[in-house]
C-alpha cells in the first residue's frame, strides 16, 4: 500500500510517499481499505511534534479516514468485510490501509459518499460534543462562532442552527463570512488578521456585542485562540460558556481570570477525541444523533477541496494558509 510517512520532526516539505506492507488486524482490530481521508489542522501539528500526542517515527499521519473493511480480528463480530466505514486514528489514515481498534470503527449509511464520510465525524463530533454536552446550548441562545469557515466552524454553524441557536459567524474574509451564511448563520463579520493591536481587539469584543444588541453571546466557540480569544471572552453574556477548541492561529492565549469572574462565565476545554474514549457510551450516541440529522437533510459537509494521495503537500498548505472553506480531502485511489 502507498502512504504518506514522516521519519523526522519538520514540515510537511519532510513528508515522503512510500510503498509500505499490507496490514493485518490484531484480535480487535479493524483494517480498512481507504478511500478517502480527511486533512485536519492537528495533521499539521503531529508532524512537527507540536501535539499533544508524540508518536514514533517512522509513522503516517491522518486521523479520519472512509473506506471499506478489508479484514477484521478474530474478536471483532459487529463489523465484516465488505463493510462501509469511518475509520478513526490518532495517525496512520493518510494511505490506502488504516489498522485500528473496532471501537473507532463506524457504519456509515448509503447516501453517505467516502469523501463526504472523511470529512464528517472530527468536525461534527467535535462541534456537537462542545455544544451539547459542554455548553449545554438551549434554544434561543446566541452562539458565536470563530473561524467559521473552518471544517469545524462550519459544522458549529450547521448544528447551532439545528439546536435552535442564533448565530453569528466571524472569518477572515467576505467569502467566508458568505459561506457561512450559506450554511446557516444569521449575522457575519469579518475580523483583521493577526497580530491584533490594543484598539483592533477593542474593536473586535464591540462587534460582536453590537450584534447581540449590547447583551453578549451565550456560547462563544474559539478554534483560532490567539489574540482573537481575549476580545471574544469580553464579548460574552452572563452565564457564558467560553468554548476552548484549539488554537489554529498559533499562540496559545493567556487570559486574565478577572474577566470570568465580572461576567459569570465559564472558559470550559473541548477535548472530542479523550471524551469518546472516556464516555464511549455518550460518544455512541451522539454520533447516532448526529447520522440522523444527515440523514433528514439538517447538516451536510462541504467540501472544499479533494486531491489525490500524491498532492497531500498541497492538501495540507490549504490548511495551513487558511485557504479551505470546509473540509479537505485526500484520495488514495
């Protein structure tokens, strides 16, 4: 099988393509097929030792995967081959086999494509895990939501709506302020790049408090972190709950703990991938939640770009750059 393989910390111009041996499963293991796999920002971070999880190398990256069970282990008995799949990993998804525990293995129904499965469980596992079980999101509240062009901001704005929220969605250009109104968000805005000045970060908690008519947001939801996080906590309403995703603009932000205390708030950590292991059992069913909804029309991934295996370095600068609306995918065949 082919696969993208990083045998030293560095960028991704340090990724090589090999052919590698075919996998087998252990006793409850699951190997995949793969034909298409999500490119997620942590990609970018697991390849330079800048995650949370250090795996040793020589390894692959990629930790969302579609495919078709290839074989399973002797223990395995809800899964056989021929399945169709999402297959999840830490790494090992960027090549045309992925070996990984049943227990991250899931059906995918037919109307589901591969490209369309590869992009959909991080994000929108993420975004509802952060919004049902750590905001506790009600109908009628106010969500914010930053880098909202993202695969994971979009998602946030898909299933805000279908909560019952209002939203309002802040990115980095017009475009994507469009397009997460086409998927749903009732106000936009446009915030300045990075680094942000004193005056800029004034501006910024002014706008969005200006949206909500002075009162503030009820859920602000921060992939970016940076100097975008501090402007956004001062934006919040009483009883807010700040929603720590990750921090794709780079630094990670200190905040002044005060601020908690004068609006009543909450900063609450989203971690999806420890809570699925930890709360299987929630985890199952929120994803059980989250297939109906596709299926009755109330989210659906976009898309914004696909490239075969070899063009995996353009694929992750997308990411990089910021140029995605949406999710992109790799195709191994």
């Amino acid at each position: 099988m082919r696969a993208i393989v990083s045998h030293a910390p560095g960028p991704v111009s340090t990724l090589t393509i090999e052919d590698l041996p075919d996998l087998h499963p252990g006793e409850n293991e699951v190997v995949i097929d793969v034909k298409a796999c999500g490119v997620n920002f942590p990609d970018l971070l697991i390849i330079e030792d800048k995650y949370q999880f250090k795996p040793e190398r020589p390894f692959t990256p990629g930790n969302e995967t579609a495919g078709i069970v290839r074989e399973v282990g002797s223990a395995v008995t809800e899964l056989q081959a021929g399945d169709r799949v999402i297959g999840m990993k830490t790494w090992g998804g960027f090549a045309g086999q992925l070996c990984t525990d049943v227990s991250s293995v899931f059906p995918i129904p037919d109307s589901m494509d591969f490209p369309t499965a590869a992009g959909f469980l991080l994000t929108y596992a993420t975004s509802y895990h952060a919004l049902k079980d750590r905001a506790h999101l009600q109908p009628g509240e106010t969500v914010c939501v930053l880098g909202a062009a993202g695969g994971v901001g979009l998602a946030t704005v898909e299933l805000a709506k279908a909560m019952g929220a209002t939203v309002i969605a802040a990115a980095s250009s017009d475009d994507k302020v469009a397009v997460a109104k086409e998927h749903g968000a009732d106000e936009g805005f446009v915030y300045p790049r990075a680094p942000l000045d004193k005056e800029q970060q004034k501006a910024l908690s002014q706008q969005i408090k200006d949206l909500t008519k002075g009162r503030g947001v009820d859920v602000i939801y921060d992939p970016v972190g940076g100097d975008y996080a501090e402007p956004a906590l001062r934006s919040m309403a009483w009883n807010g709950r700040y929603l720590v995703i990750g921090f794709a603009s780079g630094p990670i932000p200190k905040i002044p703990l005060n601020l908690t205390l004068l609006k009543g708030c909450s900063i609450v950590g989203v971690f999806w991938g420890a809570f699925s292991k930890i709360e299987s059992a929630k985890e199952q069913q929120n994803i059980r939640e989250l297939m109906d909804m596709f299926e009755a029309g109330k989210i659906k991934t976009r898309i914004s770009a696909m490239y075969p295996l070899e063009d995996f370095a353009t694929a992750m600068d997308d990411i990089a750059q910021r140029r995605a609306t949406g999710k992109v995918i790799l195709l191994t065949e």
